[in-house]
C-alpha cells in the first residue's frame, strides 16, 4: 500500500487498495528514513524547526505515509515506529514529532476515543493498551479545527475496482455524522459512486485526500435540451457556468434552474432556444414555441464530466411557449 505512496511522492490523489490489506511496516521505515533525511538537510540550512513543521512539502510527505492507515493495528504499528525514531538523531527526533502529530489526527478520523466503547491510543505516553477506564488523549488546543464550520466537498469512489470503498465511506460518514447532500451513481462503465456531502472542515479534508474529489459547494450544469418529436426533435448542449456565489449553488439548481430550466435559460438571455423551437406570431405578439420539451441536466463540479456528476435529473415539459424572442 505504501509502495504506491512512495511511487507517487505527493500522494494526493493516489489510489489506495481496499480497507482489507495488511499495513506495510517496511515501506514506513523507508518513507520515515526518507523523510529524516530530507529534515536533516534542511536544518542545517535554516535551524527554524518550528517553520520545518508548517512547510508545505514536507506536511505532504508527512501525509503522504499517514493516508494508507485504515485500521486501529495500523496505528500501533506506525507509533511503535515513531517512538524508535524518536531516540535518534535531531532530524530523526522531529520526523517522529511530525509523524506523531498526524497520527493524533488520523486516529480522531478513524474514530479512535470517539465513543466509550472506542480502544484508546495514548499517541502520548507508553505504547500500549489501557484494558479500562479510558480516556479522550487529545488535547482542545491541538485541535482548533474541529470547531470550524462545516465544509462540504465532492468525493468519487470507484466502487467497481474496489468493492469495499463504498462501504467504508459510508461508514466514515455516519461515524461523523456528515450528510449526504446529492449521490448519483454511474453505472456507464467506471461504475463509480459520486457524494456531495456537508461535514467539519478536518473530517472533509481527510476523506478528500483519501478517497478522491474536491473540496467546496461551486457546480457547474450540463443540459442536454430537445424539443420536437423523438426521432425528428431537435437538439441543443448547453452547459450554464454560473457568474456569481449564489447560482453556482446545489440549492440554487434545485429551486430554480430545474424547476423550469427553459423559461430560466429564456429569460437570463443565456442561451438561443430558436434553434431548437420556432417563432410564431400568437395575438400580434413574437413567440417561441417548443413543441414536446424535455431536458437532461448533470450537476458536477467544474472541471469534472459527466460521470462524475453528484446529481442527475431527466425532466419532460410538454409544450411550452415564451413570448418574446431571445
């Protein structure tokens, strides 16, 4: 698992296999052995540890070797290597404090210490299992960010190569309490699960780096409008890039655009339906007439495609006529 990571340097949007396989104790020590190094290198260039824990690069790396820990094992395994790193040199002593504090992290997402019946990972003390009475080892003030507002975020499972993720997720949500906004499921192919869900901020952006997708509410919608018969209608592709915060909304799509998306479309000027309708003249005034209307619209982030859309809504209108040409 952690050979992939070591492949990929950054990590972020890798794939990682299934929540079944064994943690790889030899590829820590190489990532950890790595990581040192490159402490060690830098130290002596700045000897500002404090700015070497903030450093983008190396909070990375740092995550990178955390990201495939998915079990209560994994994070005994990975502290037993942290505390051998501890009582090495000075680069060796602060890879072991990063490591340690993405450990805290991991295991609060991991749902460690979250319910009483959860084992407890003293990251602080001595490596072992207390057998009763145990007790939250997190500190408040070492984790601001669990009382941020909550995020919200475009996750993609491939359920179809790993059938294990789409449970697992899910499970991830309920233990957080996280909702699920939006969930379109494409079966074309890649098979592949798409989540809009609402959470804390920490949880979004450990289940973003994890699985796949991106953080924030912005979508964009693909339209596929026709009007006429089924065989001789015609056809217009339209993607609507909202201008502003507010319409690029899942909520704005929901109460405006799909309730009627041709009148929507007509009236904000943002797409000609002359070329799907006709222009009559109904009681002296111009009018366009589409005859049979109907419309399929993908709601996605910008820059996805089809198959990764969190939404998707097939609609028939009827006949519907609109006074006043575009």
């Amino acid at each position: 698992m952690l050979k992939k990571l070591l492949i990929c340097p950054l990590a972020i949007g890798c794939i990682f296999i299934g929540t079944n396989s064994a943690f790889d104790v030899h590829s820590l020590n190489t990532s950890m052995h790595d990581l040192s190094a490159k402490l060690k290198t830098t130290i002596i260039s700045s000897q500002d540890k404090e700015q070497m824990k903030k450093d983008a690069v190396i909070r990375k790396e740092v995550q990178a070797i955390v990201s495939s820990i998915e079990s209560v094992d994994d994070l005994f395994v990975a502290k037993k290597v942290a505390v051998q790193y501890s009582t090495g040199n000075p680069a060796d002593k602060l890879a072991a404090n990063l490591l340690l504090r993405a450990l805290k992290k991991k295991a609060l997402f991991l749902g460690v210490n979250d319910a009483p019946k959860a084992p407890l990972i003293d990251l602080d003390g001595a490596f072992n299992m207390p057998i009763s009475n145990p007790v939250d080892f997190l500190r408040p003030e070492e984790f601001i960010s669990i009382d941020v507002p909550a995020a919200e975020a475009v996750v993609y499972i491939d359920a179809k190569k790993y059938t294990d993720r789409v449970a697992s997720f899910e499970g991830i949500l309920q233990r957080h309490e996280c909702d699920t906004l939006s969930k379109y499921i494409n079966k074309k192919g890649d098979d592949s699960y798409n989540y809009y869900v609402s959470c804390k901020q920490f949880v979004i952006e450990e289940i973003v780096h994890h699985f796949d997708g991106v953080v924030g509410s912005d979508f964009v919608v693909e339209m596929e409008l026709k009007s006429g018969g089924w065989l001789t209608g015609k056809k217009l592709e339209y993607t609507f890039k909202p201008s502003s915060k507010e319409k690029s909304s899942f909520h704005f799509f929901k109460a405006v655009v799909e309730k009627d998306p041709f009148v929507f479309l007509h009236n904000e000027k943002l797409v000609d339906l002359n070329e799907i309708g006709k222009v009559k003249d109904i009681a002296g005034k111009s009018t366009l007439i589409l005859k049979n209307a109907r419309v399929k619209m993908w709601v996605k982030a910008p820059g996805a495609d089809r198959t990764q859309a969190i939404y998707f809504s097939e609609e028939k209108f009827g006949d519907i006529q609109m006074r006043g040409e575009k």
